[in-house]
C-alpha cells in the first residue's frame, strides 16, 4: 500500500528503497565484505539482527588459527645446514629452518614452539610465554644466517651489538609456529645493520632494528 501521495521518480522506488535500507543497516556490522545479499521481507528490525549476526560471526572466525603453509625454495636450509652456518647449539640455537630466500639479503625462518622448551618450564609456571629477548635472539639468529653465509664470513662468528626500536604485541606461547623475517639492510666493515620480524598466524608478535659485528672466531 502507497501511504504518500507524491508521484514515484521510478516505477521500482519501494524496492530501491528498501535495497538501500538494506546496505545502510548491514553497514552497522562494521565489517566490509563480499557476498550475494537475498533479503525476504526486509525491514529496519531484521536487517539489524543481521548485521549482529555478521559481527558475531565475524569475531568467531578471526579466533580460528588460519591454516599455515610453509613456502619451500631451492634455497631452503634444513637444521643441518644451519648447524654448518651457526655456530649456535642447545639449548640456543632458535631457529629450526629457512623456509625460503626472497635475495641474498633477506629470508625466512621458522621455530616451532612446544612445552618441551626449556624456558617454558620457568616463564611463566602455569602460562608459558616465549620471553622477547629470546624472539629478539631468533631475529638475530636468522639475520646472522644471511651474513655467515658469505663467502668471506665462513668460520667467522657474529656478536650481537645492539637493538633499537624493540616491539612485542602479542604473547607467544607453546604449540606457536614462530615464523621470523630478516633482511640486511648494510654491511661494511664487519658491522651490519638489519631489520627482523617475528609472525604468528600472519600477525607480527615482535620486531627490531638490529647491529651486529662478524669477527674471527
């Protein structure tokens, strides 16, 4: 039933209308996203159920663990390469793989995180978390494998100089895949500068501006 007695602009108004009624309402979720909306008998009361539906809906999956897939590469170095580069062992050595090159200045490496390690037994009894000196040492780790793998840096060893602007977001906890970026940003003179990151699930738990020195060992 037409209750106004203005003349329609379009023969299809009341559906346009309510169309946009439609977009306004599932705008209050907050959210963007891309689907094919059928709506049946819309109206302000259910078009807003809806869009509560979509925020709720929404914040259940964002608390799903996305699956992982690790990249593989020619260049990939399994932990007996690295313990050929690194002069690091247990119970320091943190990093188990490097999962790829993207050059010869920056790549990626992986820890696998479970109860069993070490730090977890005191940090903290009752809720394990990675302490971030130990994710700043990993940064470290993987940057160190870019520079010792230089021909002129064999059987040389790395000495950790400092960190500036040093930032832990998240927690890091066991059964955590901790995947950590480097990239050498300079090199001259034995002392190297670098940029590093560790993700978790795609989202950066920490990362740090790096400067280190090689020397003979």
């Amino acid at each position: 039933e037409i209750v106004t007695k203005d003349p329609r602009r379009f023969d299809n108004e009341s559906a346009r209308h309510k169309a946009l009624d439609l977009i306004g309402d599932l705008m209050l979720s907050g959210r963007k996203f891309t689907g094919h909306v059928i709506a049946v008998k819309p109206g302000h009361g259910p078009n807003t159920e809806a869009a509560k539906a979509l925020r709720k809906n929404y914040a259940a999956m964002r608390a799903m663990v996305p699956p992982v897939e690790l990249p593989q590469a020619e260049a990939v170095l399994d932990i007996t390469e690295i313990l050929k580069i690194l002069p690091h062992r247990y119970p320091f050595l943190l990093i188990d793989r490097v999962t790829g090159f993207s050059s010869e200045m920056k790549c990626t490496a992986i820890k696998n995180l479970t109860m069993n390690e070490d730090f977890f037994q005191g940090h903290f009894p009752g809720h394990p978390v990675m302490p971030g000196v130990l994710q700043l040492e990993a940064m470290a780790q993987t940057a160190s494998i870019l520079i010792m793998r230089m021909p002129d840096n064999a059987n040389k060893i790395g000495y950790f100089l400092s960190a500036d602007k040093v930032k832990s977001r998240k927690p890091v906890v066991p059964g955590d895949t901790l995947f950590i970026d480097a990239e050498i940003l300079s090199f001259r003179r034995s002392i190297g500068t670098a940029i590093a990151s560790c993700t978790v699930n795609g989202q950066v738990v920490s990362s740090a501006e790096l400067k280190f020195a090689i020397v003979d060992a």
